[in-house]
C-alpha cells in the first residue's frame, strides 16, 4: 500500500450484507470515525479519536462496506492540491509527479491506484470534483442538504457536502444511494423531491428508481447548456478535451447551445470571504481545551489558547482564519461579507436562468491540468483562481459531477455537469454517457 493516500490505515468491518458487501471504502479524514483518529490533515487533530461515527460512515457500515483508510487532505480541507496537509503530499497515481487534486486528494488517488473500490470526500468549493478530474476518476458533489453533515468537521458548513469517488459512474451512483437522504442530526438534509427533468426523453412520470439505475448512458434528446464564461482562460489542451466530449454527446444525440453565466466573474471572491468568514468561525473551537493538540503555557489561558493554535495550525489555514475574522469585524461585515452574500444570491440566480434553457450545464471541472508537486504552494492566489469552474456550484448549493474526458498531454481532464438543485439522476446520466 502506499502510504502517502493514507493518513492512517484501518479495517473498519461493516454488517455481512448490503449493497455494498465486498466493496473496499476509503474515507476522507475529516469525516468522523468512532475509535480511529480523525486528523483533518492538522497537527491540531494529530491524535484526536472521535466518540462517534459520521451518519455517513453509520449507513457504510450498515450497507456493509469495509473501510480501509482514512484519506488524505488539505488541512481542515483548505487547498486544491493536498499539499496543505500536516502529513505531507499526495503523489497522483494517474499522473506520478503530479499533484492529485484536493482536498480530497488521498480519496481520489485511493481510488485511482486501486486501494479503495470506491471513496467518500467533501466537496465545500470544488474539493471532490478537482481530485476527480486530477486523477481521472467520477467525482459528485450533492445537492446541499442531500447529504447528512454530521460528523463532518465543519470548514464552511453552508457549502460542504459529503460525496462519493469512483471509477465509474454506476458505482459512484450506488455509493451516493447509500449515503443519501434525510438525517435527525443535520437538520439541512431533507427528502430529494421527484427530478422531472430525469427522463428527458422517455420521461413516464413514475417513481425516481435508485441513482444507479440513472446511470442508462443514454442522452438522446439531452439539451446541454455551455457556460462561456467557464472555458475563458482555460488551458487550451483542456478546452479542446472538452469540445471533444461535448462532440462525442452530440454524436449520441444530445445537443448543446451556450449560456451565460455573468456573476461567475465574481465568484471566486465572494466564495473565499464566506469559506474564510465559515472557516474562522468554525475553527475557533480548537481552543487546547476542547480536542486535538494542546501547548502547555502553566495555565496561562490566553498563552495556551494562542500556542495551541500557533503549533497546531499550518499556514493557509492561519491566513484563513485571520482573513475571515477581519472580513467578519465590525466595521467591515457590510463591505465585505454581505457583498458576498448578495454576490451569493446573483450567482444562484444566473443558473436558476441558464439551467430554464437547459437539461444540464457543462464545463470543464478545472481550468488547467494537474499541476507538478510542489508548483503552486508559495501563491495562495493562483491556487484560489483554479476553483473558477468548481465554486460557483456551491455558491448555488446545486450538485455537479466530474467524468473522466480524456487527456491532455497524457494528463487527466475532467468534464462537469451541473444540474437543478436534486437533479443528481439528470447528472448521472448525462456522465454515464462519457464512458
Ligand atoms: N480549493 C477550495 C478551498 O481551498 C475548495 C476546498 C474544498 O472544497 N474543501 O477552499
């Protein structure tokens, strides 16, 4: 086993049978575990074993799934490349050398190096379908409340879902079936209402089967709507991969006409003042007392409290949290959290208006290939300005997948698909048509 996808190694044995008896599960290690220690890729966490088990991690269990590692990650799930965790790098097993994406990085290199059947991740800007489409493997990020949060540590809890890797998308599918639906302990989750739009060509009007039987591969009639604001300053060898794919849909029977989405100009600002102002919020309760690493300072408080946190923190989480408690201070909420928010509330409302016109929207995932080890971690900003296609989704609380699309000087290039809040039958089968 190679022990850079794993924070730490285990066999968690789930019940005889279920849907997902025989089926190997990695688990990204900021989803609770009970008696395994849960890190977040944080030396804050380094030895932190939580009392109780995650609903998601309960319902693999009870589908008997077994679970072979918790995956690694960006510290508390802040960076786009895995880079950031206490534990070290992730190499990519689709492209050695090369990062595998984050922050569910280990999730999806366990995936792609066959250490896991299947794997679980979250997704709070982008942070399962960029691993996704990394390391050349289907990634969905839910619809936000289709997925229970419990036991997700939080880092920005009104954008994170839990969502499911694999290596196709039947399997991803059967893995979100397991996963999904309403939970007592989060009380954001609810019943997915009937996808109308699911059965664009034949639609019966009967009960939604399972997500897995939407995975028919059939997109005869299928409308696809391509935001051209997503390719502007794409790589050109991903742009092309994408064109490619879109082709090939067309050839099976689907059609494509371009949107526009304007607000996703602002996109990228206004996710990392709400992920920032969530983060430093949320991370306030490592405090030394509480959980994880604590300093000893002879019960001075105030010096424990700050050398815990100086010890227990890594770099970018520590310009998170400073940046997001300063957007959130009197005197400066209005200027800039609310402007997020009103950002928020434009940018859900451009896809409400370009997903009227069509089934579904795609793009690439990522605007660039994955890039080599060790590239991208002294600037902050451009790491930021990769999540341009993957933020906006969550800014609108809508689900997306990412589908292998091909290569791009034998890199990886993942195509997204973003679909009507519960529309995840719509995306799976759109995407099952890729493979
Ligand atoms: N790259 C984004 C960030 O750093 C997304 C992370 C995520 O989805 N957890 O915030």
């Amino acid at each position: 086993m190679s022990n850079d996808i794993f924070i730490t190694e285990t066999t968690i044995e789930g019940g005889d049978d279920g849907s997902l008896a025989d089926t190997t599960v990695a688990v990204k290690d900021n989803i609770s575990t009970e008696g395994v220690r849960t890190t977040c890729g944080s030396r804050m966490l380094e030895e932190y074993v939580p009392p109780y088990d995650a609903t998601v991690v309960s319902r693999l269990k009870e589908a008997g799934a077994t679970i072979v590692g918790k995956s690694n990650m960006d510290e508390f799930g802040m960076g786009t490349t895995t880079e950031t965790s206490f534990f070290g790098p992730t190499d990519n097993p689709a492209a050695p050398g090369h990062v595998p994406g984050g922050s569910s990085g280990g999730s999806a290199a366990a995936v792609a190096a066959g250490e896991a059947d299947v794997a679980l991740g979250s997704d709070t800007g982008g942070s399962i379908r960029c691993p996704a489409a990394f390391c050349g493997v289907v990634g969905i990020k839910p619809t936000y409340g289709l997925v229970s949060r419990y036991g997700l540590v939080a880092y920005g809890n009104s954008l994170e879902q839990i969502g499911p890797f694999a290596n196709t998308v039947e399997d991803a599918a059967s893995l979100l079936d397991v996963i999904a639906g309403p939970d007592e302990h989060d009380a954001t989750t609810r019943e997915p209402p009937y996808d109308e739009g699911a059965d664009w060509s034949d639609s019966d009007g009967e009960i939604d089967g399972t997500y897995a039987d939407a995975a028919t591969g059939d997109v005869d009639g299928l409308s696809i709507g391509v935001p051209t604001e997503l390719l502007e300053g794409a790589d050109e060898g991903v742009v092309e991969t994408f064109w490619d794919a879109i082709a090939d849909l067309e050839d099976q029977g689907a059609e494509y006409h371009e949107v526009s989405l304007p607000s996703v100009e602002h996109a990228v600002e206004a996710y990392y003042v709400i992920a920032m102002s969530e983060a430093s919020s949320n991370l306030a309760r490592f405090d030394g007392v509480r959980y994880g690493h604590s300093a000893d300072a002879d019960g001075n408080w105030n010096e424990t409290f700050a050398r815990t946190r100086k010890e227990g923190f890594g770099d970018e989480v520590k310009r998170r949290i400073l940046l997001g408690t300063y957007a959130l201070s009197a005197g400066y909420h209005d200027k800039y959290y609310k402007k997020a928010q009103d950002a928020r509330a434009w940018v859900k409302q451009d896809f409400d208006d370009a997903l009227s016109e069509a089934d579904v929207l795609a793009s690439p995932t990522m605007p660039v290939p994955p890039f080599e080890l060790g590239e991208s971690l002294d600037d902050p900003l451009q790491m930021y300005l990769a999540d341009a296609n993957t933020v906006p989704v969550n800014l609108a609380d809508l689900p997306a997948i990412s589908v292998p699309a091909g290569e791009t000087d034998g890199l990886p290039v993942g195509l997204q698909f973003v679909g009507p809040a519960f529309g995840e039958r719509r995306l799976i089968r759109a995407a099952s048509a890729l493979e």
